[in-house]
C-alpha cells in the first residue's frame, strides 16, 4: 500500500492531539484516512517515519501549526494571525528537521514569552 507524506501527516496531527488512543475508531474519523490506510500506518509506523518524516515540517503542516497549537492549548485564544506569522518569519530557516512536537514546543514559548509583542489573550 502507498502512504503519500500528506496522509502521514494526517495521522500525525491527531496523535499531537493527544486527544484520543491511535487504536480508537474517533481518532481516525477526524482525518480523510480509510481504515485501511490508518491499520497499514500504524502497523508500519517505523519504517514511514523514517521514509516520510525526514523533513516533518513542510508547508503543509507549517499551514496548520496554528490550528494544531488551538487544539494542544485550548486555554490559549491567539487573536488573529498576527503571532503565527511573526513566529513563522522569525523561525521558518530553523524548520527543516524539527519534528512537528518540537515545532508547537517552540511556538508555545515562543506565544507565553512575547506576549507585549503579539495579541495574546490567556482564558483561565
């Protein structure tokens, strides 16, 4: 079976979520994965990560780092984009290899630490 690297990416993002066990019908329904594709994944795990997880950031996550970042951190409301594009002009040369945890890590801090220089809104 072919796994493309945006499918991957997929399964990614909802294991990042932390929201639900990887062997959990749910955690498949929030992607556009089969059944198939998300038993072959996680059966074959490894050996896609070493294959397609070289470069785990590229656009297409970079695109979602925001989205991903509202779901990890729901107490934190981002309002607007303004963060997510400073962050990402400040640090989109350090992307490369960085795994898309390390990436949200990075971006947290990079939110708690500047919060005079961006819009951020902390709901207790």
């Amino acid at each position: 079976m072919e796994i493309t690297k945006q499918q991957f990416y997929e399964y990614l993002e909802v294991q990042q979520m932390g929201a639900y066990n990887m062997l959990d019908p749910r955690a498949r329904e929030l992607t556009s994965l089969t059944k198939k594709e998300w038993i072959y994944i996680i059966k074959n795990y490894i050996d896609l990560d070493k294959g397609l997880n070289k470069t785990t950031l590229i656009p297409y996550q970079a695109k979602n780092l925001k989205s991903l970042f509202q779901r990890k951190y729901p107490n934190i409301t981002l309002n607007g984009d303004k963060p997510y594009i400073e962050f990402h002009s400040k640090y989109a040369d350090e992307f490369g290899d960085m795994k898309l945890s390390n990436c949200l890590n990075l971006f947290y801090n990079y939110v708690i630490n500047s919060e005079d220089a961006v819009d951020v809104q902390k709901c207790l």
